[in-house]
C-alpha cells in the first residue's frame, strides 16, 4: 500500500501551490507545486519512489504521468489529506 511504501522511506511530494500548502499539508510532505515541476524534478532522487499528492489527486496525476516518463517510481496519492496524519521522521 502508499502508506507501507511511506513507512520504508518514501517520498511524499506535494505538488499544490506554495499557498496551498502554506495553508496546510502532510507533515512528511515537501512542496515543488506542479507549474515548477518540469525545472526542478531532476532534484528528486530516482531511487526513492515517490507519492504525488494534491488537493483532489487531478494535478497529483499529471505529475505522476511525467515524472514516470523520466523513469522515476512515482504513484497517486489523491488528496494530501489522506496523508496527514502520519508521524514525521
């Protein structure tokens, strides 16, 4: 499931807009809202899967559908809610 694959280290991306997720967000989570994913997903580690999340899981799709393409393990999350009440580490 998402959440064992969390509980073994992975990624939870959040790709909303910084005001999005200043207002709220997973406390596992880091932020690179979907307008800068084309410039910055090369920051990402392609060793790492990654749990893309959003508000409704519509942009968390999209950011799915490219960064598979650049041959990273990534998977819908939907909403970031779902995820925020897991334990930071």
């Amino acid at each position: 499931t998402l959440f064992e694959m969390m509980n073994n280290g992975a990624l939870l991306l959040d790709v909303r807009t910084k005001k999005e997720y200043n207002a709220g967000h997973a406390k596992k989570s880091i932020n690179i809202p979907v307008a800068q994913i084309p410039a910055e997903y090369k920051t990402l580690d392609k060793e790492i899967p990654i749990v893309i999340v959003c508000e409704s899981g519509a942009r968390s799709a999209q950011v799915v559908r490219f960064v598979k393409k650049m041959g990273y393990k990534a998977y819908n999350g939907g909403g970031w809610r779902t995820f925020k009440d897991l334990d930071a580490n």
